[in-house]
C-alpha cells in the first residue's frame, strides 16, 4: 500500500483557507501565548516569583522561541501575501489588517523590549541555560533605566506594558473571531481551521 502525499498547495495559503503552514505557526504560537500570560496572570496575581514555579521559571526562554517564531512567520506571510485570503474591503476589513498588523509589530517588540533590557542590565540571556544569546557585559543604565520605565511615571516597566496591551488586541482578536463565526455565520474560523471558508 503507497501513502499518497499531500499536494504542495495544501501547505501554502489560498484565497478561501490558510495553509498547513501558517496555520501550525498560529496555534502553536497561540498555544505559547496562553502558556506566557497564564503564567504572567498568576504573577501578579498571586505573587509567584520566577524562582517558586516552573511556569515562570520558562517564561523568558518561550518569549525567545516565540520571537523566532513570529520572524519566520512574518517571513511566511510576505511570502503568501498575494495568495492568503483577502481581507476585502470596507471599515471592517481595515479594522481586521489594522489589527493583525497590531499583533506582528506587538509579537515583535514584547520579547525584544524584554531582551533589550536583559542586554542593558549587563544580565545577558542564555536560552535555556545552555545556547548564550547575550553575553554579560557592562550595564548600560539609561538604555535600562528607559526600558524600565520609572515607578513613578509608567507604574510598570515598558516590556510589562506592551505584555498587557499584547493581551488587550488578543482579547479583541478572539472576540472578533466569536463575532464572525457564531454571529454572522460567515465562516471566518474555518479559514484558520483548514476548512474552505
Ligand atoms: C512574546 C513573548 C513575551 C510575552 C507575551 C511577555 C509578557 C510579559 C508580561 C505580560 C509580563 C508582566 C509584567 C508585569 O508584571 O506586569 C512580563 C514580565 C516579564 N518578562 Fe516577559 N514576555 C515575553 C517575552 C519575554 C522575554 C524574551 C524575556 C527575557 C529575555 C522576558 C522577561 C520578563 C521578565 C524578567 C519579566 C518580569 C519583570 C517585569 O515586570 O518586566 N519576557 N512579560
Ligand atoms: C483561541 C485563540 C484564537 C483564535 C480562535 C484565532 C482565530 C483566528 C482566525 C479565525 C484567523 C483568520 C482571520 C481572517 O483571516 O479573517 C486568525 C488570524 C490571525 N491570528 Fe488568530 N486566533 C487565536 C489566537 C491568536 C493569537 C494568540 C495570536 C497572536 C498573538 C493570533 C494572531 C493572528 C494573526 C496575526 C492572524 C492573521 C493571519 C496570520 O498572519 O497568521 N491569533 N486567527
């Protein structure tokens, strides 16, 4: 018996469905997602410390993975970009590129603000205590201090801001997604789901 291979346009986008390709990115990069804010929401909520929990202790080192994620998948998205399914047109369209452009700048400047830090500090980075990303050198106060944010003035540092709104547009995705699918039936979900919308 010969397994028949998929063809080459199941793993590309088309205009009615995304493909394989995309769609293992966006949930397993939603699958990290919910594993850093579920961990995040538990910090400041009940005070876990890196060091007390193992879902903390990861959260740097899936923040990194997930940075390379989301380069390869900008990547992937240019790529596919005339191929993908269009947004049409109209204010809602705009509303759905708009905010999935929100999304891929916040991918990227959550995790780099974070490393951005670590470098400043002179802390350096090695992923999962094993590959060195930074190395530790002579911290640099004003890049840190400017990250950081002031207690006084921002209340948070500026990694934790963005983290938050990150989550805020997420939030919004998902409601937005709800909306399409259960509100106005018009098979949105199904794009992201393999299905022909
Ligand atoms: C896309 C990936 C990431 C997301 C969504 C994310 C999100 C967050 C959020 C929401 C907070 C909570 C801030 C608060 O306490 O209010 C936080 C804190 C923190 N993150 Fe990340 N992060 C990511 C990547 C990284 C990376 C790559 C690093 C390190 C290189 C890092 C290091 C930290 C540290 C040290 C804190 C605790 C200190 C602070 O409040 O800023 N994060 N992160
Ligand atoms: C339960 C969680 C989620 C559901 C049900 C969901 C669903 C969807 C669906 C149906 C689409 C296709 C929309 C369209 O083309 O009109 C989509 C696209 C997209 N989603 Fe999500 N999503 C989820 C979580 C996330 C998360 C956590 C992120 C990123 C932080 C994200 C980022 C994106 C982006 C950037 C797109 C545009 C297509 C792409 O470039 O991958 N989604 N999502």
């Amino acid at each position: 018996m010969t397994a028949t291979a998929a063809p080459p346009t199941l793993w590309l986008d088309s205009p009615t469905q995304y493909g394989r390709i995309s769609r293992i990115l966006h949930w397993s990069m939603a699958l990290l997602f919910l594993w850093q804010f579920t961990g995040m929401v538990l910090k400041v909520t009940l005070g876990l410390h890196p060091r007390d929990s193992w879902l903390l202790g990861t959260h740097a080192h899936v923040g990194f993975v997930l940075m390379v994620l989301m380069v390869l998948r900008a990547i992937w998205a240019i790529a596919n970009i005339h191929r993908r399914p269009s947004y049409g047109t109209g204010f809602l369209a705009r509303c759905a590129s708009l905010g999935h452009a929100a999304l891929y700048l916040l991918m990227l400047l959550v995790p780099l603000s974070a490393l951005v830090r670590s470098w400043a500090s002179g802390r350096g980075f090695n992923l999962f205590n094993t590959i060195p990303v930074l190395s530790p050198g002579t911290a640099t106060p004003a890049i840190g201090q400017f990250i950081n944010g002031t207690r006084e003035t921002l209340g948070a540092s500026i990694h934790g801001l963005l983290g938050w709104l990150l989550l805020l547009i997420i939030v919004g995705h998902i409601g937005m997604v709800i909306l399409h699918h259960w509100v106005w039936k018009d098979g949105t979900l199904h794009k992201m789901l393999g299905r022909k919308a």
